[in-house]
C-alpha cells in the first residue's frame, strides 16, 4: 500500500466521527410544579378536625386525618402548620377542613387452586376466598381565613384490599393515608415533572 | 530534492475539516459554556452564557433553544416559550427545536390537568 493511501484512512476516519456527531444532546431535565394555589403568598396553615360521614369503630377518623395531614404538611411547607385557627388577625392563614369516611367490607370468590376444600360438593382445587376491602374518602377545601373564601376544592378516594379477613382499621389507614397524601399534596403544591429536551450545540 | 511526507496533506486536511465545523461543541464559547454549565446543573449560570451567546449572534437559534429549556428547567415557562418561539423563529425547519418545543407545550397543558383524576370534581384551585 503507498503512503497516501495508508494515510488517508486513520484521516477520512477522523473527519467522518467528528462529522457524524449530532449537534444537539438530549438531556433529562425536571420540569418545577406550578401549584394551583398561590400557597407561598400565605404564612400559616390551620388543619382543621375533619367531619365523618360515618362512624367507624375504634377510631377518630376526622382528627386521625387531620392530625396526620398536619405532620405531613409540615414538612412540605415553610411555614407553620397548626390545629387552632390563628387568634385576632387571620390574615395569611389557608384553612383546611373538609369530610372524611371509611367504608369496610368482605369480598368472597369462588376461586379455583387456592383453597384446598373438602366438601359434598366436590369441588377438588376450589374453594371461597374471603378479602376484606376499605375505601377511604376525602373531601377537603381549603380556604382563606381572612375572606373564607374556598380557594382549592376537591374531592379523592382511595381503597385497599387484605388477604386476612379480619384486617383492622387501623392497619388500613397506615397504608391509606399515604396515599390520600399522594394525591392530595400535588394538589396543593403542585408536582414537578420529568422530561428531555434537546440542547444544540451549534 | 526533498520529498513531502504523504501525510501531510491528509493531516492538513482533517485539521480543516475538524476546525471547519464539524466538532461536537464548535461555535461561540459562550454556547458551549452554557453547555457544560447545565450539564453541571448550575442552570442560572447557563442562562447567563445563552442570553450572552443570542446577544452576540441574535441568529443562533442554538443560543435560543437552548435559552429556552434553561428557562422551563428554572420553572420561568412564560420566558421559555418566548424563546422556544424565537428558536422557531430563526430556524423552522429545525426537528430538535419543533420537538422541543412539543414538549414544552404538551408539558404545560398536563401540568394545568386536575392532580387529582378519581372523581369529576377533582381540585378547583385559583392562583
């Protein structure tokens, strides 16, 4: 092979990667949340008893909500986060109040290759399986305590099913509030988002 | 006589290519600064070296575009669309920008979307 020729090859090799590469980069940004009160213009928030829709036994649903709203929220917000509304002046101050209730029942199947069943009607591999479900809902407004003006209302639900039939309560609420907080606090705050872009770089 | 290396013209000639245009990061330092600060996260200071760079060339769609996502990343959106559409503006035809731009719009169109989808009359907020 002559010289040239053997140098051409490393050279066209160089020209062609630096002309292949793209003239952009995709990178991954996290977009800020808008959220949909103006929750920075306000210094304080009161969490109010919630009301129940219904009783439920053993348990003080509307302060158990309210109780754990306050502690998660004073977490996420700067600044402070009480049960009592605020004396003389209320200015500045969100207010959050609202109903809450749980509802419980058993689900039953007939299910095949779960239960082993002895029985006259010969149903080999089958037998009834019994779930106990719970359905927590939430309707909150939160509103100026200043005007009373409502300035965020909503209203969420969410359910969760055991295995054991004989769940309690109060194993249902520790996995159901965190989630009526999934959905809640975006609501109040907002939620920043993932995306990509393309930056250019010529 | 002497004789040339072979090489040289071959060398030469990458070297031209490579200054020409064809690097990765040519063009204004102040782009490829900006560049290399938002790949550090330091987006403000990436901000300062876009707004720089469309400053000195008003025609780099690149300083724009690239303007733009650090003003949707900073959460500054009304800023990031006046730049995507100045991007769009100086180069239409261009796929990274349209894209962009895309997705900005469908991003703010899901972030004004009710956060909470179980029942009709989920959140009624007022700004």
């Amino acid at each position: 092979m002559r010289p040239l020729q053997a140098g051409l090859a490393p050279a066209l090799t160089v020209i062609l990667a630096a002309c292949a590469s793209a003239p952009y980069r995709q990178v991954a940004i996290e977009i800020p949340a808008v959220p949909p009160v103006a929750v920075e213009r306000y210094h304080e928030i009161v969490v109010e008893d919630f009301q129940e829709t219904g009783a439920v036994a053993d348990v003080s649903l509307g302060r158990r909500m309210a109780e754990y709203l306050e502690a998660e929220l004073r977490r996420e917000f700067k600044g402070p986060v009480s049960r009592r509304r605020p004396s003389g002046k209320p200015a500045e101050c969100l207010v959050l109040s609202g109903t809450v209730g749980l509802s419980q029942w058993a689900q039953k199947a007939l299910l095949e290759a779960e239960i082993p069943a002895d029985g006259p009607f010969g149903l080999e591999n089958r037998g009834l399986a019994e779930r106990k479900r719970f359905a927590l809902t939430l309707e909150y407004r939160l509103s100026d305590a200043a005007t009373g003006e409502v300035v965020l209302a909503g209203a969420l639900k969410e359910s969760r099913t055991y295995g054991d039939a004989q769940q309690s309560v109060e194993f249902a609420l520790f996995d159901l509030l965190p989630l009526v907080k999934s959905k809640l606090f975006p609501a109040l705050f907002g939620r920043a988002a993932a995306g990509e872009r393309y930056l250019l770089l010529r | 006589m002497t004789r040339k290396s072979p090489f040289v013209p071959v060398l030469v000639l990458a070297a031209a290519a490579w200054l020409g245009g064809c690097r990765p990061t040519a063009g204004p330092a102040d782009l490829r600064l900006g560049v290399e600060a938002s790949r550090d996260g330091r987006w403000d200071e990436a901000v300062d070296r876009w707004t720089k760079a469309a400053a000195s060339d008003p025609s780099s769609a690149a300083a724009h575009n690239n303007l733009a996502i650090a003003f949707e990343r900073l959460g500054r959106f009304e800023e990031a669309r006046a730049e995507y559409e100045a991007a769009l503006r100086l180069a239409p035809g261009n796929a990274q920008i349209r894209e962009n731009f895309r997705r900005f719009k469908e991003a703010r169109e899901a972030a004004s979307r009710p956060a909470v989808p179980d029942r009709s009359d989920g959140p009624r907020g007022r700004r």
